[in-house]
C-alpha cells in the first residue's frame, strides 16, 4: 500500500521521519513517499485531503477533523518557547496593535496565538523564509516568525517583543505550547491506521536513539544552521512529547482549540480526537 507523506522542510520534521525515508524500518505491507513543502501549503492541501499522512498546524486541525484524526505521536510542542514576534526595534508588546506584521500563513499556529494575543492589527501573509528580511527591510513593522528563525533573530539584529511559548506557559499555568501534528486521513481504515501510527512512533524513537545519524541527515533541511544549532532546534521539537503528546500535551491541545472557540477566532467548537 502506498502511503503518502508530507511535511516541511526542517530538520526536525526531516529528523522525525529519518528512518522511514532511509528504510530504517521493517515496514510490512506499506510503502512510505515523502513530500516536503511549507506548513501554511500543507494546511491548505489538507483542506482537500491530499496526502494519507501529513503534518498540519492545530490551528489547521479545526477544518479538517471530519477527513483526518491526529495521531498520538509527532507533535511539536514548545516548551516556555515557540513563535515570536521580532521588530527592528525594541517595542512594547502593547505598541503591536495597530501594527502591520507579516504572518507565515493564516491557517498556522502561531497566526492563531498571535490573535488571541492580540487582535488588533494588519496582517501581511509571507513565506515563512522572507520574514525576517521583510522586517529588515521595513516593509512591515513585525514579523511572526516560525521555525528556525526563533533561534537566529538576533544574529539579524532584531529585538524579541514576545514569545508566545513564554505567554503560553504564564497563561496556562505551565502547559506545552501545542503548535502542529501528524494527522492521518479516516478513510484508510482503523487497521492501517494503527499500523501506521505504530510505524511512526517507531521512526521518532529510533532518530531519538540514532540521534548523530539522523542530525546527519537532518542537516540537508537546516537552512544555513551550524550543527549546534540544528541539534539545538531539533531538541527544541523532537522529544518525549513527539514519542507521545502524554496527558499535559493532549489538554494543552485541547485548551487551545477552546480558548480560540471563545475567542471567536474558529468558526466551530473542536474536540481533539485521536486515533488511539
């Protein structure tokens, strides 16, 4: 059976499934593709169901839950860090409203937390890669970054002005920041479902345990990072709570989706279902 897999092109998503894209793994009857593309391209084909597998934002999760359910490993979760906001100058974190920051896409994460942060200001839809020379530039005034640009912002001088895995966590009283996850789609089945996400689950332990071979691997997607750093942001994203979101990771999940439903930033109340 043909099983297509999609995810972004980072080194923690790259490390993640290491060992099914170099077949690593017995596999059995399922014979694993791999697509890389940007996580607000991945949000959007999920929306038709494209892919058997493929990572999305939660914040994606609310209008494709009646075509896919998430699977109990691979999330990425922050831990008192997560998506920024970044200006050319020091500013307070009231000074943002009214402001034109540039977003990675409309369907992420960190667009939704940036709304539940703050509501008021101009959206200006990037790639994610251009955001920081966007800001640089002055084009815009902030930029929400995602991605490895959480570790080097200030090699480009620019100033924080939030982080939301630190809001998150002050909010919360401690919870994971739950950014994204694997879903899979409903129609394959609850057999192969199973199989499958025991398969993934083994692919995220043995990158874990092979952690040199699979940065090695990694480092292809690490955009320009030295290999202390990539480690660093591969730790940051792939850990006990990719193995397995455990009871903080699922609520914290669960919160989100609740807290964006009153804040009227989704159209639906959401239950975080998963297939285990």
């Amino acid at each position: 059976m043909d099983i297509r897999i999609a995810h972004s092109p980072d080194s923690d998503d790259a490390f993640m499934f290491y060992a099914l894209a170099r077949e690593k793994l017995p596999t059995g009857k399922f014979r694993f593709s791999h697509t890389l593309q940007d996580i607000e391209t991945l949000n959007r084909k999920a929306l038709d169901g494209i892919y058997e597998i493929t990572a999305v934002s939660f914040h994606a999760y609310v209008y494709i839950s009646d075509r896919y359910i998430l699977l109990p490993s691979g999330a990425s979760m922050g831990d008192r860090y997560g998506p920024m906001i970044v200006a050319r100058e020091a500013l307070s974190p009231n000074e943002l409203a009214g402001k034109k920051i540039a977003v990675p896409g409309k369907l992420t994460t960190a667009y939704l937390l940036l709304k539940l942060y703050q509501p008021d200001f101009e959206e200006i839809v990037i790639p994610f890669d251009k955001i920081m020379d966007a800001v640089k530039q002055g084009s815009v005034d902030a930029g929400l970054l995602i991605h490895e640009g959480q570790l080097t912002y200030a090699s480009h001088q620019l100033h924080k002005i939030v982080d939301f895995g630190e809001w998150w966590d002050s909010e919360t009283g401690g919870l994971p920041l739950p950014l994204g996850g694997n879903v899979i789609r409903r129609d394959l089945g609850k057999e192969n479902i199973e199989a499958i996400s025991r398969l993934l689950k083994e692919s995220i332990q043995y990158g874990l345990d092979h952690r040199k071979d699979a940065l090695d691997y990694a480092m292809q997607f690490a955009r320009d990072l030295d290999v202390e750093t990539a480690d660093r942001f591969v730790g940051m994203y792939v850990n006990e709570r990719t193995v397995d979101y455990g009871e903080e990771g699922r609520r914290a999940v669960q919160l989100l989706f609740d807290r964006a439903y009153k804040a009227k930033l989704i159209p639906k109340a959401i239950q975080a279902e998963f297939s285990d």
